[in-house]
C-alpha cells in the first residue's frame, strides 16, 4: 500500500490519495467489514452551521471524485446547493483505518445518475420517487400508501428518475489517512492539493 511507505521528508510531493483510499477501501471490502461502504458526509448552511449524516459511496469518477446519490432537496441537498464546500470520512475500525476528504461538492450530469439509477432494485427506485426525503411525515401509513400506490400505477413500466434524485460527487482538495497503532502512536499523513498535483505531510497523531 501506497501509505506503508511514507516519504522521510517532512513534506513531500506524493501520490493521489483517492489511490491511496481506493487500496483501503479495496481491503475493507475484500474482508466484507459491514458497512465498508458507509461514509459520514457533512455539510453546512450558508451560514456555516454543520450538519452530518452517513451515506453510501458509489464510486470514484475521474477528475470528479468522491460519488455518492441522493434526494436534491432534502436537507444534505439544500445545504449544498447554498454551500457546496463538504467533508466526508470513512472508518474501518477491523484495519485501524480512518480517510477523511474535504472539497467541492458538485452534481452529476443527469446521465450519470440515469446509469446509476438504472442499477437500483425496482422498489428503490419507486421509494426514491415517492419518498419526500428530509420533508415531515403525519404517519408511516401515508408514505407505504403513496409507494404501493406507484407501484401499481406502474406496473408494466419503467420508474423513470425524477429530477429530484441524483448523484453529487466530492471533488477533494484535502485528505487524511489515519492509521492505527500500538500505545496511540497513530500515524497520520496529510494531503493537500495545489496547483501542482498533491502535496503530502505527516502530521502528529
Ligand atoms: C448505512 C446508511 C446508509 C445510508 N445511505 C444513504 C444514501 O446513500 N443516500 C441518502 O440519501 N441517504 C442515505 N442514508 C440516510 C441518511 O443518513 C440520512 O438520514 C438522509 O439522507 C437524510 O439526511 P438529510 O436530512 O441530512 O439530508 C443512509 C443511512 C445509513 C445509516
């Protein structure tokens, strides 16, 4: 792994971290850790008041970053459509193993989400219509009443996506690996982007 092998100098030029997670999260995967696909994702409003949730990554698309999908308008939507600076960190407690990214946060094209949307199992897809994310709700009844609803409605027929439901990806101009140790002599290695490409440190844990 990439990070097994730090430069000596202080800071140094170094490789892409997205690398660097993608050889973590292949790990985690491969050992099946529940729910190594699960990162935390905060966001903020205009204001700067944080809020934080867990959702799934969905990949990394090149020059973009960090994917994941979601309701448009529901809260994690709505800050990031006021503030599209974010954060995002994964932890994989088996390894000893904690990335964290900050960056831009942008939409995907609408051809993006129409694949991933695709993908989704039928009653997803029909949730993600009818589910009115982040909104009230007077009682459970009213939310299974509308899906059943849809779904006969649609019998025979494609669920289209809506336009309210998409992927963002992260576009991150920080990282940090953090790796556990004996005696809480952690490691943490720091990247940050500039023009130039990535620019690595190790911190104090
Ligand atoms: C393991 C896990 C995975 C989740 N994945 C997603 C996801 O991929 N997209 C999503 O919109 N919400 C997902 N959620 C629900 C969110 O955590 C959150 O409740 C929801 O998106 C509304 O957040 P908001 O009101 O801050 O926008 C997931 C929750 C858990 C516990």
């Amino acid at each position: 792994m990439i990070v097994s092998k730090p430069k000596h100098k202080t800071m140094a030029r170094n490789d892409d971290p997205i690398q660097v997670f993608l050889s973590y999260f292949e790990k985690a995967k491969s050992l099946e850790l529940p729910y190594y696909d699960a990162m935390t994702l905060a966001t903020a409003t205009r204001e700067g008041k944080p809020s934080a949730r867990v959702v799934l990554f969905k990949g990394i698309i090149e020059q973009e970053g960090i994917t994941f999908y979601t309701n448009y308008h529901s809260r994690k939507g709505k800050e990031l459509s006021d503030n599209p600076q974010a954060a995002c960190v994964f932890y994989w407690p088996k390894i000893e193993c904690q990335i964290r990214f900050e960056g831009q946060v942008k939409k995907l094209s609408d051809e993006e989400s129409n694949i991933y949307w695709k993908t989704r199992p039928r009653d997803s897809q029909l949730g993600g219509v009818v589910s009115q994310q982040s909104q009230p709700l007077k009682n459970r009844f009213t939310f299974l009443k509308e899906f059943l609803l849809l779904k006969f409605k649609l019998i025979g027929k494609e669920v289209a996506r809506p336009q309210h439901w998409g992927g963002y990806a992260l576009t991150p101009n920080m990282a940090e690996v953090w790796l556990g140790k004996p005696h809480r002599l952690h490691r943490r290695f720091s990247y940050r982007k500039d023009a130039a490409g990535w620019y690595q440190q190790e911190l104090y844990p």
